[in-house]
C-alpha cells in the first residue's frame, strides 16, 4: 500500500529528535512540504539534514524554533507554514516531554497539563480555519499511560488522558467542517525521552529491561514505525476514520504475566 502526499502541508510539533523526527522524514518523503519544530537548534538542523539527504529541495521545509508552550511559538507555526505554502492539510501534535519527578507538586501537574494537553488544543483552534479549506486532519501523539497507571508519572498520564479525550470530543466537533481528528497511543518507543526519565546509564538500561519484560513483542518501538501509522491515519486510505484512540505498543497492553507452576 503506496500513501502519496505530493502537494500536501503537514506540520509536526516536537520534531527535532524521536517520533516527530521520523515523522519529519517520512511525510517529506511520500512527496509533503513539512513544517519542522522543536527547541534545540542543533537538533532542528539533524533533521533537516536527514530530510535533504532524501533528495527533498530545501524549499519543502520550514523551520520553526522555540517553546511549543510560547502561544507565539504556536501562532508561528500555523501562520508561517501558511505564509510559506499557501496552505495546511495535515497537522501532528507530537511535542512533549516528561514533566515530572514524581514529586506530585501542582507546580508540575501545571506544567504537564499545559504541554500536553493544552499547548495540542491552542494549536488545533489556531489550525482549524485553513484544515476546513483543504478538508485535513488532526492526529494527536498520546501514550499507553492514559490507559493504565504509572505510579512513578502519574501526572503524565492524567495529561494524556485528557489528550484522549480531546481526540474524541473533536472529532464529533470537527467532523461537520470535514476535518478527522485521531490519536495514536504509542508504547515504548526507542527515543531520547528514555533517558530522560533516568538519572544515570544504570537507571536507564533496569528500566529499559523491565518494560520490554512486560512487551510480548520482546523489544520497543522504532520511531519509523510509529511514524508509518501518523502516515498512515492522515492519508486518504483512512478517510473514514476519526474520533480513534489508536493503540500502538508491541502487545504491551494485552500482556499478562505468566504464572510459573512447579
């Protein structure tokens, strides 16, 4: 199955590293002008990078830096993409990060539910006016965590889970205007944010092996493979779909631990 997106505008939040990396890549090239983001100006470059390495004319891409918490950051990249290619057909609220220490301070329920619920609403008003005229689409990156618990992250969460349901309550909102709205629920996925959650190598690699114990598929995610399905749900082969939390985790939620008889 070929997905086409020659003379399409898609822009992606959070895409210096990770998922909305691979996205970078992948959109661009099946044909897409892209609007890149993300905070560090040596990373926003690396993607760049992988984008021209393609054979993508630099005049596909555009760059926008700064806070994805900075509503001027947001108003950027929808007036800026517009600005450049006269349009906006696809739109991915991917940036995010960890937000928490596992402290439970308001301070930090704030800052979770500003980034990731928040900050994925203000830009879809903002974008919602150009995606009526081309007919577009919306697909949130969520996470597993709305669905079960994460003691240690519990604030994380809660934000996705309201990201979820975000997803669903505009997809009723938006349908009349011709606009899908999905989500994709990924699990552990190969990126920097694994580190982050660890303060040192050693944290790092017990964390890493106890949670692929718990994958049936025995090994995280690629950011590639999650970015095939943000491909895939705003491509025309998915045209009758919207309003779906769309779970993407090796099994992860199926598993169940095996009881060992003696």
């Amino acid at each position: 199955m070929s997905l086409d997106f020659s003379d399409k505008v898609v822009i992606i939040s959070g895409s210096s590293s990770g998922i909305g990396q691979a996205a970078a890549v992948l959109f661009s090239r099946l044909g897409a002008s892209v609007t890149i983001h993300g905070r560090s100006e040596e990373r926003l470059k690396n993607t760049l990078n992988l984008i021209l390495g393609n054979g993508v004319p630099q005049n596909r891409v555009l760059i926008v830096k700064g806070s994805i918490t900075d509503s001027d950051v947001q108003k950027a990249l929808i007036e800026k993409s517009v600005q450049k290619f006269g349009k906006i057909d696809v739109l991915v609220n991917n940036a995010g990060s960890i937000c928490e220490t596992g402290q439970r301070t308001m301070e930090e329920f704030d800052a979770c539910i500003n980034l990731t619920l928040k900050v994925p609403i203000a830009i879809t008003e903002l974008a919602i006016p150009y995606l009526e005229k081309t007919k577009g689409c919306i697909v949130n990156v969520s996470s597993i965590s709305s669905m079960q618990t994460f003691p240690n992250l519990p604030f994380d969460g809660i934000a996705k889970a309201g990201l979820d349901h975000f997803t669903r309550n505009y997809a009723a909102i938006l349908a009349p205007k011709g606009i899908r709205i999905n989500n994709v629920n990924p699990g552990m996925t190969d990126t920097p944010a694994l580190s982050q959650m660890c303060e040192t190598p050693e944290e790092t690699k017990q964390m890493t092996d106890f949670y692929i114990s718990q994958i049936p598929l025995g090994r995280p995610a690629k950011p590639e493979e999650m970015a095939q399905f943000l491909a895939f749900v705003t491509s025309d082969k998915a045209s009758y779909m919207t309003g779906q939390n769309v779970v993407v985790d090796g099994g992860a939620m199926i598993h169940l631990t095996r009881i060992k008889f003696d």
